[in-house]
C-alpha cells in the first residue's frame, strides 16, 4: 500500500490562524502519525478521509486519487472506500449493534436488514466475538465492546486503508495493551493498512513500522522508525513533554 | 347541549396548520443549523418573526399576499377563480403562519443537538447527505421535532388575531373556539364560554405536559 499526502491547509478562527502543510509518504502496512494535541494530526486523516478538504495539495491511496486541486479531483467521504475509527467510536446511539455493523450495507430506504447481508453481519459479529450484544445499544457496552462493534462497522466493506483517531486513549490501561494486540491481528486477517494517531508512545512501539512525527501544523519527521535520526524514543518522548506542558484549547478542533 | 361545532373546526384547522408548516420548518431549521451561508441569521429571524409581531400584523401581510387583489392571491383569483379570505382554508394558512415558529426553532434546537460525528461517521461509511439524514439526523432530531409539533399545534388553535384578519368570524364556516369564546363572551353567554374556555385550557395543559415529558426523558444514556 503507498499512501501519499501533501496537503496545505488554514483555519481561521477570531484569534488565531492555524496552517497545515502535511507532506508524507508511506509504503509500510502500519504507520503511525504522531504528535502533540494541536500538532495538525486530526487535520490530515480528516482531510484523508474527505471530511475536511484542504486548500490545496493532493492525496493518493493506493492507485486512487482521492484528492487533487490542480486536476479539480475531490472524491465526497463515501467513494473513498477509507475506513475509518473515531476517537469516542460515533457508534449511532438510535441503532443495535447489528443494526450499526449492518449499516454500511443497507440501502437508505431498507427496513430491517435484509436476509442478504444479514449472514455478512452475522459473521462479522462472530469473528469479533460480539453476537452476544447483537441486540443491545451502544450505551449498554463497555469501552472495548464500543471499540471492537466500532472496528466491525469500518471494517465490513472492506476499504482499502484504516484510519484511527487515537484509538485507546478512551480505554483504561490494562485494556489498552490488549486492544492493541487485537488490532494487529485485525490488520492482518484482514489485510487492511493502518494509519494510527496517537500522542501514546507506546503506540508507536507497537504500530509504527512508518512513523510521521507532526509538530505545529508541519512533518517535523518521516521516515522508517529505526531511521529516525538522534532515535524514535528521544523525539517523541521530547515532544510528550512538550504537550503536557502546552496542553490547552482547540484540542478537539484541530488535534 | 353547548355548540361544540367551533372545537371541531379549531381542531381541523389546527391539525392541517402544522402540518403545512412541518415540512417549510424543517427544511429551514435543517439549513439554519447544518449550512454556513451568507444570510443565515437573517433567515433565522425572518422565521422567527410571527413570534413577535402582532398577529394583525400577520395577518395584514396575509391579507396584502393572498387577498384578491394581493400578489399570489389575485393570481390564484384571476386564474382559478379561488380566494382563501374568508374560509376555513384561509384560517389555516393564518394559524401555520403564527405557528411557525415554534416548529422553527424546535427543529433548529433538535437538529444542533445532534453531534456532527454521526453524519461524518454516516459520510465516511458511504450515505450521501440525503440518505444520512434519513438515517441519522432525523431518528436522533425525532424527539424534539415531535416537540416542536406539539407546540407548534397548541399555538394553532389558540390564534385569534390572524385568523380573524383573513378568515373572518362567520358562525359554522370560520368561526374557531378562539372566536366563539369571543363571541359567547359579548354575548353574555358565560356557560358557553366555560364549556371552550375549560376545553381548550385542559387541551393545551395535557400537550404541554406531554412536551415536556418527551423532552426531559432520554432514550440513549
């Protein structure tokens, strides 16, 4: 899989200006996009996932061309066949989990799920040993449950990339670890590239075959983990710091 | 036997105000709250304006619209040879007016509350902006739509002053419990006026309750 970005973004908002300009390449199946909050992070596999369109650059997946401003190429969210995990999982809150991991199947105007897919969804549920909680509502799991109906949900059409938005800062530690090692066995059965970002370290031990360090809107460091210069720990755990001591607003908004 | 003909009316006409407003609301409420535009705010409060101004006001406007010799309605006259001024369907295009803007900003409030996440989530996993508001923002609107209803159809068939300017008072075809009350009242005719006036208040009691009870129970934790 090769990933390319290079993209240029500006917010504006009425006291400050934030620019992006995201530049990275990847050809490993896991890469990891590291950085402190407001480092741009959130901004790129947005932009990635056709949620937010940048002012101008280009984004390749693969040999799709998902965005492209000289050529005028824009493809809407739903033609990316990108997947992708939010940071709190968006489960709809009105759906069962069937009816949420049915979801990107079922045609609008589908009553129920039909016997069609209904054997898909089945099987999808199984393999993530969750057919116990077919019926129940997001509200009723507990964070790992969410993660891995989450995870069934992105997963069922089968895209072509993964992305995840923080994926285990919403779970406890002991959790954390385990869901970690769920996700690489998830990658490889179903042979999907991951794009993970964090501003967890440990993430980057665990997926960052590639690994793209963002600060202030820019790619401070891209490049294979073992070849990162001075090595991977000192930068990241240099820019951990930096983050607990710059924390603050606009987490949420440009992250 | 008090005449009870009025309630029926008010009820009907009612019935069909909110529902001619429902569908002018919520497209409006759905692009005040989920599109940036230039005149935003301005929509908001041209749809917010029944709520303020007089219902004569309102019901000049009606009458300079849809009279005989108004814009719309001296066309409609001249070509279909219809005129909504004194009749019943006149008094409903009055009482959706007036209750317009409750349904406005029910659904403006209903559809702000519903997170943007889920229509991103909805995008991402292949639904085009139509599909998704079928499936995700208005299932998750729905409560406060029904609301916005409710109140918007309480609001309908207590309107007097619109109603009046267009529809006029005329016994067994215009004339509205709203009216009736009057009437009875000028009339001297105080059992009558108890009978609506008990009716109509214990009818807009039990509505508001219920609006509150759907608004203060949450379905998701």
């Amino acid at each position: 899989m090769q990933l390319a970005v290079d993209i240029h973004k500006t917010l504006r908002s009425r006291e400050r200006e934030f620019h992006l300009h995201a530049t990275f390449a990847a050809t490993d199946e896991c890469t990891v996009i590291f950085g402190p909050s407001g480092s741009g992070k959130s901004l790129t596999i947005q932009a990635i996932a056709g949620l937010v369109r940048p002012d101008h650059g280009r984004i390749q997946v693969g040999s799709d061309l998902l965005f492209d401003h000289g050529a005028g190429i824009d493809l809407p969210a739903r033609s990316r066949k990108v997947g992708y995990l939010f940071q709190d999982y968006a489960l709809f809150p009105h759906l069962t989990v069937r009816e949420n991991i049915a979801y990107p199947l079922k045609k609008p105007w589908q009553w129920g799920i039909p016997a069609a897919i209904r054997e898909e969804v089945e099987a999808m549920m199984a393999s993530f040993e969750i057919a116990q909680l077919a019926g129940n509502h997001p509200h009723e799991l507990s964070g790992g449950q969410k993660q891995r109906v989450a995870l069934a949900r992105a997963l069922i059409k089968r895209p072509s990339l993964l992305l995840l938005d923080e994926p285990f800062s919403a779970l406890d530690a002991t959790l954390r670890q385990r869901m970690r090692l769920e996700l690489l066995e998830l990658r490889k059965r179903f042979a999907v590239p991951l794009v993970v970002i964090t501003h967890d370290p440990a993430d980057v031990e665990v997926f960052g075959d590639t690994l793209v360090i963002f600060d202030h809107g820019r790619v401070a460091e891209v490049g294979r983990r073992e070849t990162v210069p001075g090595g991977w720990r000192q930068k990241v755990c240099h820019l951990s710091r930096w983050r607990e001591g710059g924390r603050g607003h606009g987490e949420k908004a440009v992250g | 036997m008090p005449n009870l003909a009025p309630l029926w009316l008010t009820l009907k006409v009612a019935a069909a105000a909110t529902a001619l407003s429902l569908g002018l609301a919520v497209a409006a409420a759905w692009l005040v709250a989920r599109r940036r535009f230039w005149g935003r705010e301005l929509l908001d409060a041209l749809c917010t304006l029944p709520l303020v101004l007089p219902p004569t006001v309102l019901g000049y406007y009606l009458i300079v619209l849809w009279g005989r010799n108004g814009w719309l309605g001296g066309w409609v006259h001249d070509h279909l040879g219809l005129s909504l001024m004194f009749t019943w369907q006149g008094a409903v295009l009055a009482a959706a007016v007036v209750s317009f803007p409750l349904l406005f900003k029910s659904a403006r409030a209903a559809f702000e509350s519903v997170p943007a996440e889920y229509e991103q989530a909805a995008r991402i996993l292949g639904d085009h902006e139509l599909a998704l508001f079928w499936r995700i923002t208005l299932p998750l609107a729905s409560r406060g739509l029904l609301a916005g209803v409710m109140l918007a159809f309480a609001r309908a068939m207590g309107d007097f002053g619109a109603t009046l300017m267009v529809a006029g008072n005329i016994e067994g075809r215009t004339q509205t419990a709203a009216m009736a009350v009057f009437d009875a009242v000028a009339a001297g005719d105080y059992s009558l006026a108890n009978t609506l006036v008990a009716i109509m208040s214990l009818t807009c009691i039990a509505i508001l309750v219920a609006t509150n009870v759907l608004m203060a129970r949450r379905r998701y934790a």
